[in-house]
C-alpha cells in the first residue's frame, strides 16, 4: 500500500468486508471514551485509555501479566489479528498498537483513518457491546528497543540521537503547556527538549485522517534533518501523539531505530534540574 515498509493498515472497505471473521478482533479506542458508547464499528471491542490501559496506582501501563488478562478477558488471543481504530486521527489506536508491539504481538494492524471516516462513509455502526468467550493472550516481556525513559532522554542530549517534538507549534515554542480541547495531563513549563526538531504529528496526514504516501513522508522528516540510520526518540505530551509519529517512522517508512518516549512532556516538563528551551 502506497510502497510503505511493511504490510500494517487496512482499509475501510477491507474492514467492512472481514466484518464477520471470527480470526480479527476489532479494538476501539478513543481519546474521549464515551464516543464507543455513542456508536462504533459492528463487533468491536471498547477499551478505555485511562482506565483499562493504565495502571490505576502508578503513572506507568500495565505490566505483561495484567496487559495479557485484559486481552484475554475481552476474547482476543494471540492468535487473532487485532484491528485498531479510534478518534483524533486514531492517536490513542496507534499508542495501543505501539504497545500490543511493545509486548510482542506482531499480528496487528491499525485502520487508514479515524472513526470520522469511518462513520462519514457512511458505513454501519452499532451501540451493542459484543460478548467473546475468554481466551488467552500470553505478553512478552517488554520490547525497550521501542520504549524510551526519561534517563536514556537525558543521555541523549547533545548526542547523535534525533528527538522529534510532535506537538504543534505553540506547544514547542513555549507559548503553550498544552493545546485548548486536548486531554490535559499538566506539566509546570512549557517549552521543549533541547535540540528536539519540530515536526507536528499532523503533518504526517491527510485532511481526512489517511496518511500520507510513504514518498511525501519521505519528504517531511528529512526536511527537518531526520534521516533513516538515525536513531530516533519521539515525544509528545503523554506519548499518544509520538506513538502516531512512531508507527510512521517505524513500521511506514521503516526506520529500524525509533523509540516513542511515553513519559513525554508531562513528565520531562515537571522533572528537576533538567534543562528545557523555549521558542521555535
């Protein structure tokens, strides 16, 4: 498709003719969770950010054994082909994705579009919750060539590591903590990584959701001095932005070296003593 790396999207057509193949398992999810309820794709499965993807006691995802339980609970197991899909340009379906690779599952794919194109087609949806028997859904233990923590960010500085800042421009430059409308996990400064390039997740899309083609990807990051070899930390504001630009560096255009820095500016712009810069 579109001479990507490798074989990871699905159409809406393609979705909507495997509808009843019991071998995928459609996952919803969403920034604001409530829209699963309001309508979503026939036969597929909710799960909530917050509540069902994060540690409820720590500001951390879960561990494999519980990541394995709630996968399993829903009837997904590893056998299954899991399609993501979700609101916002499906920034929160690429942060599963990131992390169903994070613990090992390869059989994934996310949809070339958001849940407004899906329902702007015109194409059915549903409010009923499908039920699935209990399978079982073994994690590996995490993947950290793709994850990165805030102690190799900082040995990063003034290396030959490329940090890509994917938040928009007024977030970058300062001028923002976080963008009007956005889920607000607060830091204490705004500003960015030093030497971190600006390149906004959304450049990396069309106005209907699709990505781009892998030429004009091409394109993008190299005009902003980010070349395949090099290796790459992403960032956003809680990592589900940096996990879009992830599964565009890694797995559209293949970069082998790309780590999405989950802690992000929450955590970096509320840390002691390390630096930060402001302006574009």
């Amino acid at each position: 498709m579109a001479d990507y790396a490798k074989d990871v999207l699905v159409e809406t057509q393609w979705l909507e003719d495997h509808l009843d193949d019991d071998s995928i398992r459609i996952v919803e999810v969403d920034e604001n969770p409530a829209l699963y309820a309001e309508a979503h794709i026939p036969g597929a499965i909710g799960f909530d950010w917050k509540t069902d993807l994060q540690d409820q006691v720590k500001r951390d995802f879960l561990g494999p054994e519980e990541f394995g339980q709630l996968f399993g609970s829903r009837g997904i197991s590893n056998d299954h082909l899991i399609v993501l899909y979700g609101d916002r340009n499906n920034w929160f379906a690429a942060y599963t994705y990131w992390y169903l690779k994070y613990y090992g599952h390869d059989d994934v794919k996310l949809l070339n579009g958001p849940r407004e194109k899906w329902i702007g087609e015109g194409r059915a949806t549903t409010t009923e919750v499908p039920s699935f028997s209990p399978a079982t859904f073994d994690a590996q233990a995490g993947d950290d060539a793709i994850r990165a923590q805030r102690d190799e960010v900082l040995g990063a500085l003034g290396q030959s590591i490329r940090l890509v800042d994917v938040r928009s421009p007024q977030e970058y430059s300062g001028e923002l903590i976080a963008m009007p409308g956005y889920e607000q996990e607060g830091a204490q400064r705004a500003g960015h990584i030093p030497g971190a390039a600006s390149i906004p997740w959304a450049q990396a899309v069309n106005e209907d959701g699709t990505f781009k083609s892998a030429d004009e990807l091409r394109d993008l990051y190299t005009s902003k001095g980010v070349a395949n070899g090099d290796p790459i930390i992403a960032y956003c504001r809680i990592g589900e932005r940096s996990a879009h630009t992830w599964f565009v560096l890694h797995e559209l255009l293949g970069h082998d070296d790309v780590k999405n820095y989950d802690g992000s500016w929450t955590e970096w712009g509320n840390l002691v003593n390390v630096p930060i810069e402001k302006s574009a």
